[in-house]
C-alpha cells in the first residue's frame, strides 16, 4: 500500500510540473522559442549553462552512489572503524581545478555575449528608434523618418533595429522575449541602447519586465515583423499620412471633431511633435487596444469612458466625453489605417 501511494506521489508531481512547464513553450512571446539573434545568443548560453550543470549532478550523484555501496556497512563489521587518512593533495587540487575549468567555460562565452550585445549603431543608414516607456505604455519615434507610433512597432526581418531608450516617469524595462533580452528604460538622461534583429517574419508579444505601478502586468506591446519590403512600404504610407483626412462615414467624421475638442491635447495623430499620450496615427491596425484588449468598437468605447477600470494608475482622464460621443470617437479611430502592411502582413 505503501508503496504504491509513493508512486502516485511521484506521479502527480511530475504530472503537475510538466503541465506548468508546458506552458513555457508558447510560439512568439518565449525566451525558450528564439527568434532572433539576441534571443538565440542568449538561448545558446542557457543551454550550454544547463548542460555544465547537468554533468556536475551527474557526476556527483556517481561518485556519491559507489561510495554509498562500496564503504556502507557491512554485516558483522559493526564495531570495525575503518582506517583514518587527513588531507590528499591530489584531490584538493583535482576539486579546485575543475571549477575553475567550468568557469571559465561559461564565462568566455557569456563576456563575449555581452560585448556582442552591446554593439551600437555606427552606420547612419541603420534603422534606429527612439523608445519612450511610459505608464502604461510605448511610445516609439522612427529617427530620421519622422514617424511616431505607439504599441506596435514595426521592424523589417534579418536587419539590426538600433533602439535609445528612456522613460517619461518610472523605470520600466523593455522585453520582447522571442527577439532579444531585456533592458531597462530609466527616467531622465540616463539612456539605454539596445538592438533589435529578428530572423522570421511575425507578431511578437511584448512586455514590461520591471514592476512599475499597478498595472505594470498590463503594459504589454508588440513588435510586428515585416518583410524588407513591406517595411519600406510601411515606412512611405506612414510618412504620408495625413492627419487631416477626411474620414467616410458620417459618425467617424462626427468622431473626428470630437477627438479634435477633446483628446488632441494629449494624442497626436500624424508626426506631429510627441503627445502626452500614445500616438494614434495607425490605430486602426493596432493588435489590441491599450494594449491588452481586443480591437472592437465596444473595447475602444469603455477604455475612452474609463480607461482606470481597465488599467489603474494610468493618466488618461475619465468621462471627458459621454457614452453616444465614445462610440463615434471609437469609429473614427477605427478607421486610422494609413498602410496596406498591418499586423497580418506579418507571416
Ligand atoms: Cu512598465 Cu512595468
């Protein structure tokens, strides 16, 4: 009987364990999942770590199982003391030695990581962004294209995205899990670099790695990659949209004036100098709203109403417009799709 509950015991936890740990597997928001060069460098450097360990343990579980068989007591032997020795030169050195061995085997490579990490832009041809983090949210400024966007940022595969990094409050730290490692966005002058190179095409989640206010789990964004193509197309129907345009429909125009009276003194649709809030200019392709919800008009109606019930402790006032005048500022906003390249462009 005994036995038998033992081997359930054992069961039910590797059961369990292996039902949490398939949970760390997940396609495009996984450090285990790399997808791009920062990712595998450091992907490569968790095995190689994992591998030293495993043959550690199994060594000294093998040294430990003989001297457990070999020297245990044997019947008749129970008052015998075996033969006293102090101190072994050899040994000393073989257990000093080893390590150090190990060491150094995980630390030429990890230095080297760093180095290669850390490389920064030198060529003004490169791709390079600034980041702003903000509660709750990312703001992203294209250097040189004059575009601005937020929550989505939109890099070409296989080319190195050079990324400056700051913070508008708090700290925060920048981590698309599948793509690179993380780094954090400090306030004040104290700017970060970081580069961004993704070997396959698609949506990447992003997440802010350091806790910085009560909705710091919800200050998510993603990182859309698109072929070279497809961004350099993406980049010129981002340049010439115009923040002026009329919408079709009568509501969403409706919806237009209302944004213009109300929302414009913190959004900026458009290149226009940085807003307080996120830039609006492609929302309408947006993979979520604020980040966590989906796109519909009713989501984008009950943040503009109360966006605290959904993500407390951000900025955005409450109730700056009523329910009817939610609906056509969701309508207008919907329909802010200055590229034919979005999110599913991106497979
Ligand atoms: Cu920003 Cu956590």
């Amino acid at each position: 009987m005994k036995g038998w509950m033992g081997k359930f015991r054992a069961l039910f936890l590797l059961g369990s364990l292996s039902l949490i740990l398939s949970g760390c597997g997940v396609d495009k928001v996984s450090a285990l999942k790399p997808e791009g060069y920062g990712a595998e460098l450091l992907y490569d450097l968790m095995i190689l770590s994992i591998a030293i360990m495993i043959f550690v343990f199994i060594v000294v579980m093998a040294i430990y199982t003989f001297v457990l068989i070999r020297y245990r007591q044997k019947k008749g032997q129970e008052d015998y003391i075996p033969k006293q020795t102090e101190g072994n030169k050899m040994l000393e050195i073989i257990w000093t030695v080893i390590p150090i061995i190990l060491l150094l085997v995980l630390a030429v490579p990890t230095v080297t990581a760093v180095f290669d990490l850390a490389e920064e832009s030198s060529d003004e041809a490169d791709i390079r962004i600034d980041v702003t983090s903000a509660q709750f949210w990312w703001q992203f400024d294209y250097a040189g294209e004059e575009i601005s966007t937020s929550q989505d940022l939109y890099i070409p595969k296989g080319e190195r995205v050079y990324l400056t990094m700051k913070s508008a409050d708090v700290i925060h730290s920048f981590w698309v899990p599948s793509i690179a490692g993380k780094i954090d966005t400090n306030p004040g002058d104290n700017e970060n670099t970081m580069y961004l190179e993704a070997t396959e095409e698609g949506v990447y989640w992003g997440q802010c790695a350091e806790l910085c206010g009560p909705s710091h789990s919800l200050m998510d964004f993603r990182v859309v990659v698109v072929s070279p193509e497809e961004y350099e197309q993406w980049v010129s129907d981002m340049q010439n949209a115009d923040p002026e345009a009329e919408p079709e429909t009568q509501v969403a125009q409706e919806g237009k004036e209302i944004f213009e009276n109300n929302c414009l003194s913190c959004h900026a649709i458009g290149s226009q100098p940085k807003g307080v809030g996120p830039n609006l200019t492609n929302f309408g392709d947006r993979t979520k709203v604020a980040g966590i919800m989906e796109p519909t008009k009713d989501n984008i109606k009950q943040w503009i109403l109360n966006p605290n019930e959904i993500k407390p402790g951000n900025t955005m006032p409450a109730n700056l417009v009523d329910e009817e005048e939610a609906g056509k500022v969701a309508e207008y906003l919907m329909q802010l799709k200055p590229s034919e390249v979005t999110p599913e462009s991106a497979q």
